[in-house]
C-alpha cells in the first residue's frame, strides 16, 4: 500500500493532485476531526475523517476506529 501526506495548499487542490495521480481514495483529518462533527448521524463525535472517491468525488465520514475495517477489502 503506498500512502502520501499532502499539505500544500487548498483541499480542493489537493484532491485533484491525486485525481490526477490516480488515487482512487484520500482520507482528511481536518477541524471535523478534532473539535468534533457539526451535523448528521455522527454529530457531537471526535476522531473522525472525511473520505472522498476519485471517480464521483462523493465524501463520507467515518470513524477513526471503523477505518481499518473500511480499508482492508479495498486494499486486499
């Protein structure tokens, strides 16, 4: 598995970086992360990220703990 940490620049830029380099998936630690999520079924939670996909550019939010789950059938 090859990862690369990117913190130059706007997100937006960032995640058309790894479109264009061809990452199916980014995860994002951002403010959500560490203050807690605003809004939505996981409201008032820490220890989060975001995960957006390359193909539709969707985001979702999960758990810090639920991401090993989350990320081991895609990797395998």
């Amino acid at each position: 598995m090859n990862v690369f940490y990117d913190d130059a620049g706007a997100i937006g830029r960032r995640y058309r970086r790894q479109d264009e380099a061809g990452t199916p998936f980014c995860l994002t630690v951002d403010f959500e992360t560490l203050e807690g999520v605003k809004e939505g079924p996981l409201a008032g939670r820490k220890d989060t990220v975001t995960v957006r996909y390359r193909d539709d550019g969707k985001q979702d939010r999960l758990a810090i703990g639920e991401l090993l789950n989350w990320l081991l059938p895609k990797i395998c």
